[in-house]
C-alpha cells in the first residue's frame, strides 16, 4: 500500500499563481469545451493579464474570461509576451 501512496504523492505538481504579466493563454490538452470553465472562450488561444491573483483573458480586445491565478497556472499553457503595445500609422 505505501507503494500507491508514494506513487500518488509523486505525481502531484506543486502548482504557484500565474505572475503579474501579459501572456499568449492555451487549454492544456484534451480541451474540455463544455462547461463554464473558460476552455471554449480561451480556446485556441487568448491574450490574458494576470495581477498575479485574477487573470482576464481577451479576444479581439474584448474580456471573455476571468479567473484566479493559481486556477489559471493548474488549467493552461502561457507564454510570456515581450510587449503589449500596440502600434499604429496615421494614414
């Protein structure tokens, strides 16, 4: 029996909130998209900012999610982005 318990405790990851930050957001494989969980809104992917206690994710500059940043850190893939601003040219 201590076999299946020491087996159990090391396939648990010590999971930390998501930073303050911008960042690319992806569902972590398989995609569950039924449910109020935020996957069907986020999925395929979808600009998020982290307080590092809520995160806001975007699709074309409108919030169509929000969450606490530890269940963000436990449910997507991010990548950092270098830069959040926009540039624009008069025409």
């Amino acid at each position: 029996m201590r076999k299946w318990q020491d087996r159990m405790d090391m396939s648990r990851k010590s999971i930390s909130a998501l930073p303050s930050g911008h960042y690319w957001a992806v569902p972590h494989a398989p995609v569950l998209l039924d449910g109020p969980d935020g996957h069907e809104e986020v999925f395929p992917g979808a600009h998020c900012i982290s307080d590092g206690r809520w995160v806001s994710f975007y699709r074309d500059d409108e919030e169509v999610w929000s969450c606490n940043a530890l269940y963000a850190a436990a449910h997507f893939d991010f990548v950092p982005l270098l830069s959040t601003t926009r540039t624009t040219t008069d025409a």
